[in-house]
C-alpha cells in the first residue's frame, strides 16, 4: 500500500508540474504575441499620427494667399511637429529593410521641409515662387501616398497577424479551460482510486472489529494485500488468542462461581466506600439459605439489615479495620428473616475490584457449636451437681430423717403446748422442703431413666393444663387465665415416658401462670413436622416476659427470679426433653409474654402420620 502511495502521489505530482509549466509557458508565449501586436498598432498609429502631420502642413500650404491662410508661426509649428513624429518612429526596433524605409521616408521629409523653407523665404519672384510652392505640393502628395501605402501593407498585414494570435489565444484558451476543467475530474478519480484501495481493507478491517466486539471471537479477516495483510494477520492472531483467554477465563469464572455459589459457608461481597456503603453487592446460597432470604431480596439489603442491634453498632468499625488492611476474625449474632438470633463466625478482608473497595467477607453459623460448648458446660456443671447431691444425700439426708423424726416424736407429746406444737410442725414443714430440693437435686443430678410406652402428645398436655388451671382458667379469682387450646388431632403417637413429659409441661405452664399475675391468656398448640419427623409443642403466654438479659441463663440449675425458688425446674425441663431427643427453646413475643417450643422427634414412633 505504501507503494501505491508513492506511486498515486509522483504522478500526481509530475501530472501538476507539466501542467503547470504548460500553462506558465502558454501565458508567457501568448502574453509575448500580444505585446508584439501592441506595438505593431502602436506603429500604425504613430504612421497615422505622421500621416496626419503631413496632411496638416500640406493644407497649410494650400491655404497660403488665401483668407484662411495660417500664420508662418504656426507653418513652422507643424512642420516642426511632422518632423518630430518622423523622428519617434525611429525609437522603436524595425527590420533592416523596414529601417532603410524610414530613412527614404525621412529623407523625402527633409526635402518637402526644404521646399517649404523656401516657399515661406521667397518674396519678389512670384515666378519662382509658384514654382517652388508647385513643387513644394507635389513632395508632399507624395509623402502622403507614400504613407498612405506603408499604412496600407502594415495594417493588411497586422490584420493578418491580429486573427493569427487570436486564434491562437482562443485556442490556448480552450486548452486551458480544458485543463483546468479536467484537473478536479483527474484528482476526483486518482483520489477515488486511492480511496478504494485504502478503505477497502479498512472496512474489512471494521467489520471484523465490529465482529469481534459483539463477541463473534471465531471470525477472522480475509487475505489482504500489503501491510493490510500484515495488519489482517496479526488482527487474526490477536482475536485467536482473545478467543483462548476469554476461554480460560470463563473456565475460571466457572470454577470460582461454583466455589462460590456451593460454598457450604455464607459468603458475603459488600460495598465498602461511597453512598453504597455496607450494601450487600453479592451473596451465595448459603448466605440466602443462613438467613432466610433469597440472593435477589439479600442484595438489596445492608449488611446491618443482618446484625443484631448490638452488632450493627460495631459494623463500621469492623469495615474501617478491613479497609485499613487487617484480616478480622470476630463472633457475631446475626438475625434471621424471622427475627431468631443465632451466632456466627465471621471471616473479613479487603476486596478490590475495578478501583472499588469492598468487604469479601465469610460467615459461618456456630450455633451447634455453641450448643455444644453449652451441652458440655452442662455436663459439666452436672457432674459437679451430681458429685455435691451425693454428698448432700450421704451427709444430710440421713441426719435430716432422724431430726425430722424427732420433731414428729416431740410435737405428739401431750405436755408440749399447743402454740409450741405449731412450732414443731412448721419446722417438721421446711425438713420436708429440704428434702424435696434435695430429690430435685437428685433428680436433676442423677435422672431416672425413662420408662417408654406409646404416648399421645394431646392427652398429656390436656391432663397438665387441667392440673394447672382448672376448668380452662386459674384457680386463683385474683388472676383468670383464659386457656386457648389447638391441638392437633392427627398426630401420631410416640414412644416416650408420659410421667416424665407431664412434669416438662407442669414446669412451664406452672411458670406461664406466675408470669400472668393479673390474669392473661395461654395458648397451647401441638403441631406434626413432616419434614423433620418430629411432633411441635408450643405454650405462649400473656405474661410480663424474659428479660433479654437472662434469657440464656433460664435453663442454668439454681438460676432463679422466684423469691421461693430453688432454680432447677426449667433445668430438669430441658434435661428430660434432652433425654427423649428433642429441644426446648424459648423466646419473647411480639406484644408481650413468652413462648417455649418443644420438638420431639418420631425416631421411636410407633405409628405413622394418617392422611
């Protein structure tokens, strides 16, 4: 391409220089001619000129004698004047032969100013004097023929000469007008031919760009010539090498979207700077799943939309670590779409991607780790409970029979007052509260094991509530308590120990009632899991709720807000819901009051759920 270049360009160079210099030198020849016939005409108007010079002396002297004669001053004038126009033809540049001319000319000009001479000095021989002017008249008849023929030959031929170099402008002229006419044509097709050889390859250069762009990665640029061809080879080059790396990095895109997306943990992309800070930019399922949410409804959360009040509170300064550079490891809570709290590990670093900061960060949910750390600081703390009830059993229990023996003993003597009776008998009244904490203890301690029968979930809580609150309200007038019942009738049945599930419900509903002291309502459902395989048990009350504060230690032995209480019911509660395999949680309600739940599972079911 580079040599078509050249080439287009020297000829149009050289075709411009050669008309240029024609031009240059048809002006020059032709403006040369038309001097020459310049000064031609300019001859024949001097011969005029001389021609009417001569013409003025010549009536001069026919006027002589007569009334119209002129003075010999103005005589003398014109012949001066005629010898003057004689003498200008002499300046420009003539032939030879048309230089002897005015020299004959000039000559017969000096001879009729002569006889003139004459003609005006001669006064007393009028013969001679007529004669003179005879003569005198003759010569310059014959001047004037003479001229009057020399006019004559040059303007025949100037005439002839005039037409000649008019022609030859006119057709000057029209060579001109052609070249000048065809010399836009000419660059239009030299600059056609140049353009089509150069925006061909181009636009098969853009069209495979274009092609390129909208992801055709298999298209390639036909052969093409030149460095077009150099051009087109490497552009194939460079779209099969696009075509390899935009292949691995789908590959790569692949394998980190399903590590993403298959991640057993919740991974979480948040905005880190700008307006958008702390908005979730991407989610996996995990993340979804963890929290209750879809990926759609997470991403157009706040990653405090997630915490806990008293996380969120910390969720700037845990962003501003990682933005600092540091890799955080903390323990959270986080809360689920309806509103459960559990904990969570949190794994956090800095992620940039196209000159934006964010947040990469990977959430685990700890709560079985939690329950186990919990379950084993329970075993622990009964294995210290067990340890202090048998020595509280040995070194008590027998000293305590003996004292309360006693008192019985004391208090049926006939001498002991009546007043110092009742005495007796309140105290034999808190032995036997002594021994009940102490069975409690035991109870808690070391459980008995449970006696397993076929159960009916519904008729054990009926026989609880009706032992609790009689005839659907308290037996206290000073507090009513409205019980509302919905039971599951299609339950199926379970193996478990009645005796031990009446004493979990009697402990709950006993503490629901405390709770209601100004009356209030209790519900009581029972519900079939089909998907877990478990039967639902769930007691709500009206009453004045769990302080949040206390909430997780409810179910620690001898924690207690009772002024009376020993702290070890909710413990054996959830100890003997842990023996039949099943979880008890807790929970406040939305208005007031609180909730237990209870699973229990069909692991020993003796029956199956009907239609």
């Amino acid at each position: 391409m580079k040599k078509k270049v050249i080439w287009i360009l020297g000829i149009s160079s050289f075709l411009s220089f050669a008309a240029g210099i024609y031009i240059i030198i048809t002006i020059q020849k032709t403006t040369s001619e038309l001097d020459n016939l310049i000064k031609l005409h300019q001859v024949e108007i001097l011969r005029e000129h001389l021609l009417i010079r001569i013409k003025r002396v010549q009536s001069d002297l026919s006027l002589k004698g007569t009334r119209y004669a002129r003075g010999v001053d103005t005589i003398v004038t014109d012949v001066t004047n005629m010898e003057g126009a004689v003498d200008i033809c002499f300046d420009c540049h003539h032939a030879p032969a048309v230089m002897e001319r005015l020299r004959n000319l000039k000559g017969h000009i000096g001879e009729y100013k002569e006889s003139l001479s004459r003609v005006l000095t001669i006064r007393a021989n009028e013969e001679r004097l007529q004669s003179e002017e005879d003569a005198a008249f003759k010569t310059g008849e014959d001047l004037i023929r003479q001229i009057d023929t020399m006019i004559a030959i040059t303007t025949s031929k100037l005439t002839g000469k005039t037409e000649t170099a008019l022609d030859k402008i006119g057709r000057t002229k029209v060579i001109l007008f052609v070249l000048v006419a065809s010399g836009p044509f000419l660059a239009a097709g030299l600059g056609f031919i140049f353009i089509r050889g150069f925006t061909k390859p181009v636009g098969a250069l853009l069209n495979a760009t274009r092609r390129l762009k909208s992801g055709d990665l298999d298209f390639r640029v036909a052969a093409l010539k030149d460095e077009f061809g150099e051009v087109a080879e490497s552009f194939n080059e460079m779209a099969g090498s696009l075509k390899e790396q935009m292949y691995k990095i789908e590959e790569s895109e692949k394998r980190y979207r399903a590590l993403f997306e298959r991640a057993g943990d919740a991974i979480f992309i948040i905005d880190a700077e700008g307006e958008n800070r702390l908005r979730i930019a991407a989610a996996n399922q995990a993340a979804a799943e963890m929290h209750g949410y879809t990926v759609a409804e997470l991403l157009g959360l706040k990653i405090t939309d997630l915490d806990t009040p008293e996380a969120a509170e910390r969720a700037q300064q845990r962003v501003q670590r990682v933005l600092d550079g540091e890799w955080i490891h903390t323990e959270i809570t986080h809360r689920r779409r309806d509103g459960s709290v559990f904990p969570v590990e949190i794994s956090a670093g800095l992620l940039e991607l196209s000159d934006h900061k964010y947040v990469l960060a990977f959430d685990r949910d700890i709560s079985e780790r939690k329950e186990a750390e919990e379950a084993l600081q329970r075993v622990e703390q009964m294995r210290v409970v067990g340890e202090l009830a048998a020595g509280l059993a040995h070194e008590i229990k027998n000293p305590l029979t003996g004292i309360k023996a006693s008192m019985e003993v004391l208090s049926e003597e006939a001498v002991v007052p009546e007043e110092d009776r009742k005495i007796l008998m309140k105290v034999v009244g808190e032995i036997k509260r002594i021994e009940s904490l102490l069975k409690d203890l035991l109870n808690f301690a070391r459980p008995p094991k449970p006696q397993f029968t076929t159960v009916n979930i519904n008729r054990v809580l009926n026989t609880a509530l009706t032992f609790s609150f009689q005839n659907g309200s308290s037996s206290e007038k000073s507090r009513p308590v409205t019980v509302v019942k919905d039971l599951d009738e299609h339950l199926p049945e379970l193996t478990a120990d009645p005796q031990q599930l009446q004493q979990v419900f009697m402990n709950i509903l006993l503490n629901a009632g405390d709770s209601m002291a100004d009356g209030g309502t209790l519900t009581a459902e029972t519900s079939y899991d089909k998907s877990r395989q478990s039967i639902r048990i769930t007691i709500s009350d009206t009453g004045k709720g769990i302080d949040e504060k206390e909430m997780d230690k409810i179910f620690q032995p001898f924690f207690t807000t009772k002024p009376k209480g020993t702290g070890l019911g909710l413990a054996i509660t959830k100890r003997l819901i842990e023996q039949h395999g099943g979880t008890i949680k807790v929970h406040n309600n939305d208005g007031k009051g609180a909730t237990f739940e209870i699973s229990i599972p069909l692991s020993q079911a003796s029956g199956t759920r009907p239609a």
